[in-house]
C-alpha cells in the first residue's frame, strides 16, 4: 500500500476562499491523507473557517499564527513529518481541486516505479514533453518526501529562507526539480487527461494573477531627447517611481534570475527604453537589483546539479 500524502497551504484572506479550500478537500481526501497548513487574516476569518472545515483522521491541520508564505508554509509541513510517514508527497492549490482518480492513477505507475529507490517522482503532462524541455507547474508532481526535504535543507544551509517569502518560490521549487542530476533522481512523465483543475476565473489571490497585477503596474517607458527641456523632468518622476515600486522590479528580477537570465539581459527587459538612461537615476536602484540577482545566482549554483551555464 503507498503512503501518500497531499500538501495544502493556504491562507485564508477572506471569505470567498472558504468554500475554495472546502471543495478543494473534498476532492483529495476520498483518495488519500492530507496535511494542510493554514493562517488567517484575522480571528473572525479563523473562526468561521475553523468551523466549516471538515473533521477527519485523514487530515492533519496545522495553525500557524500570523501570515505564512506558501513555500514556508511546505517547509515547515516537511519538517514535521516523520521520516518514514509518507512514501509520496502531492501537493493542490487551496482554491484548486483533484479529478477523482488523480490519486490512483499516480499510484498505478508508483507501484512498479517506486521499488527503484532511484525514483524520485512522477509529473502529470498534457503536454508530452519532458519536465527539461517544458517546465510544469509544482502540483503537477509527486515525489519522495527525501526529495522536498533537500530543497529547503539547502535553502537553510544558504541563509536564504527569506527567499521562501517570494509569491513565486514554487517557480524555484519547479526549476530544482528539472535540474536534478537525472542519473540519481528519476522522474517520470505521466501522460494523461487533466488531473488536476486549476481555478483561472474569480481568483485573484492565485500566483497568475500576482504577475499580471506586477505587468499592469509597471510604468511604460517613453523617455524624451536627452536634450530636451522635458529630460530633467522625465528622470525626476521616473525616479520617484522606483523608489515608490522597487519591489516590482525585484520580483522581476527573481522569475528571471532563477531560470537562467543573464543581468544586463533582466536590466534591458525590465527597463526597455529607459535602459540607456540608468546612470541618470539613482545608483542604489541598479546596485540593489544587482546585488538580489547574484545573491540569488549564489542559491541557484547550491540548488540545481544542472547548473545555469
């Protein structure tokens, strides 16, 4: 019998994400145990959740005390489990849900796959490409807890779990996974119908909709000539604007950093136009963004054996 088990983080920021997370259980806990991990805005939205959720020895909840990020959420889930506790972890966004036989389908393959201690996981595709030429999202995997363990370990080893802060951290997660050494960990492609549903109406708070929010804020550049009467003016508001939204820019800077990107290729892409014109703004705005893309460069050569050439 495989031991299984699927993370939940969730933070619950108001009431429409209560029955969310409601239907999101319900569609796991018929197939399998779960471990969800979960904080609140406020103590009425704790109350009421509380109460709504369903009471079940297939479910372990933990209640963390102020607001938790989702990768901090699963590290402090994986802490907690015992070494042998679960053969396979799953994962599910708290506002997203399982096909009835997800569970069972992964299982079918684990049952032969998973006696080869070099079997590290299985990956749900639609796609028919491997998880090195197309990159997944994180709940499209299982894998040996072993597995999730070493990702945060290193993390730690860094001094960096600041970076588990990051909306977008699972992109690190998925980026880990694609580049481990493929002759020591095995992943497998489970060719399928979709699984897992994915909630892309009426969810704000989801990670796609985090960066469409960051795209629809950044300022568009139009700098006038240099020599304009209008330039003075340009690099004033301009500057005033970074100050104002730097951390669009440093959350840019993270997506591309961990996936590959060289800097001056992350600087012309952020700035476009107004590229040409940094030495005009403040110094401290490039330096910080330079000084974030190698501490980041520094994590991801401790985090992928497949290293960023």
């Amino acid at each position: 019998m495989l031991h299984t088990c699927v993370f939940i983080a969730s933070h619950i920021s108001n009431e429409k994400r209560i029955p969310y997370l409601n239907a999101c259980i319900a569609s796991i806990l018929t197939q399998s145990q779960i471990y969800l991990s979960i904080s609140f805005e406020n103590e009425f939205l704790k109350t009421k959740t509380l109460s709504m959720l369903p009471v079940d020895n297939k479910m372990k909840l933990a209640i963390r005390e102020k607001k938790t990020s989702q990768m901090n959420h699963f590290r402090l889930m994986t802490e907690d489990i015992g070494k042998d506790e679960y053969d396979w972890i799953f994962f599910c966004d708290d506002d997203d849900y399982y096909e009835p036989c997800r569970i069972e389908t992964f299982g079918n393959i684990l049952k032969d796959l998973g006696m080869d201690p070099s079997t590290s996981g299985i990956y749900e595709s639609q796609e028919g490409q491997s998880h090195q030429q197309y990159r997944y999202e994180y709940w499209s995997y299982c894998m040996r807890p072993a597995i999730l363990k070493r990702f945060f370990s290193i993390i730690a080893a860094a001094n960096q779990l600041d970076t588990l802060e990051n909306a977008c951290c699972d992109i690190m997660l998925v980026e880990y996974l694609r580049r481990l050494d493929p002759t020591v960990y095995k992943f497998y492609r489970l060719d399928s119908p979709i699984l897992y549903h994915y909630r892309k109406v009426d969810n704000e708070e989801s990670v796609t909709e985090v960066i469409t929010r960051v795209e629809r804020a950044m300022r568009k550049p139009n700098p006038p000539p240099v020599a304009s009467e209008q330039f003075a003016d340009y690099i004033v508001e301009w500057n005033s604007y970074l100050y104002d939204n730097f951390h669009y820019y440093k959350h840019d800077v993270f997506l591309r950093t961990i996936v590959g990107c060289e800097l001056e290729y992350i600087l012309k892409t952020e700035f476009k136009e107004d590229y040409f014109y940094l030495d005009f703004i403040d110094s401290c705005h490039v330096e910080t963004l330079e000084k974030y893309y190698y501490r980041l460069r520094e994590l991801c050569k401790s985090l992928y054996d497949i290293t960023i050439l």
